[in-house]
C-alpha cells in the first residue's frame, strides 16, 4: 500500500488554502480531519470554515491566519471519517 503524500500547498490568501496530493481524495472529509495549528503561543490557532475536496487538491476556507505568523496543517483521521484517498491510501 502506498502512502498518501503532499505535493504543494499554495496558500492564496490569508483564509484561502489549497493542498495537492499524490492521489485523488474522498469527497467525504470534514473540518474536523483538519487543524491549522500556529506556531507561536500569542497568535491563535485558525479555525476551518469549509472543506472542498476537487479530485487530488483540498481547498481549505479558514478563519483569517495571523500576518507573519507560522502555522502548521495536521491531517488526520477522525472516528467515523477516515483522511483517505479514494484508494484507501492514508
């Protein structure tokens, strides 16, 4: 089994994120099989607004990010939905 891999992130703006995989995903993923977690302790984490799942790209909506501040992305698999490719591969 291969393992699901990212590509690019492109972030457009500061509440616009897209993430390209190795493979297409499942059309099912929610807000929470996503964080975007800052990197400092006085800059909030942002909050996801909506998903959008286009073949092997996620569109990630969020709250405004902090200007010159750090994050971090955390995909994960929550109970009752999987952070999957539509092959299975995680």
């Amino acid at each position: 089994m291969q393992n699901l891999r990212i590509v690019s992130v492109t972030v457009s703006n500061s509440t616009s994120i897209a993430v390209k995989f190795t493979a297409q995903l499942t059309p099912n993923l929610t807000a929470s099989n996503v964080a975007i977690i800052s990197d400092a302790e006085n800059v909030p984490d942002s909050q996801i607004v909506s998903l959008t799942v286009r073949n092997d790209t996620l569109n990630i909506e969020c709250l405004p990010l902090t200007s010159l501040s750090g994050y971090y992305i955390q995909f994960k698999s929550v109970p009752g939905q999987p952070f999957i490719s539509i092959n299975n591969q995680d």
